[in-house]
C-alpha cells in the first residue's frame, strides 16, 4: 500500500506551505529546485524547513486534511505544526515567540 502524507514547509520568509506527496523526498527535491509549487517559487520562499509530516492511508485523507490546514491563519498552522509529528526546533519556536 501507498503512504500518503501532509507536509507543512516552513519558508525563509516565515509563511507555510503545506502541501501533500505519497513520495517525499522527491517532492522536497523539487521543490528545492523551484518546481512543483507556485508558491515557493516567489521571492523570499526559499530555502525551507520542513516542520510536519502526518501520514494518511488514502489520498482522500490526505488532501481532506490538506485543505484544511492550508484554511488556517498563521498562529493556527503553528499550533497544528507543535501538536504534531515532528518535533519543531527550538530555534523556529524562538524566532515565533512561542513557548
């Protein structure tokens, strides 16, 4: 079976991008290479760090849960990105203000 997952980028600017692949690393390779995302190609985006990832079984799920966190303001993705998967480093959670 296929693992799909939802990713959250966090960019240079301090914006996210989230996003969804059942192939991640080709898909951060791409968008490391200005490809794949309108978004990340503006000026500013790049580089990013990845900051979540939630694994889903089907891509409904995925892209179910992928259009809601892309609905979320700012400080909502943020609460999303530290109740999840991977670990925020300290230094992102510094840079916010976040405790």
């Amino acid at each position: 079976m296929v693992e799909w997952l939802v990713y959250i980028l966090q960019c240079n600017d301090k914006s996210y991008y989230v996003g969804i692949t059942n192939n991640l690393q080709k898909r951060l390779k791409k968008h490391k290479e200005g490809k794949g995302s309108q978004f990340l190609k503006r000026k500013g985006k790049l580089p990013f760090t990845l900051v979540l990832t939630e694994f889903y079984d089907t891509p409904q799920s995925a892209r179910h849960r992928e259009r809601y966190l892309k609905k979320l303001n700012k400080e909502k993705k943020w609460k999303a990105i530290t109740k999840g998967a991977v670990t925020v480093p300290y230094e992102i959670a510094k840079e916010r203000g976040f405790k």
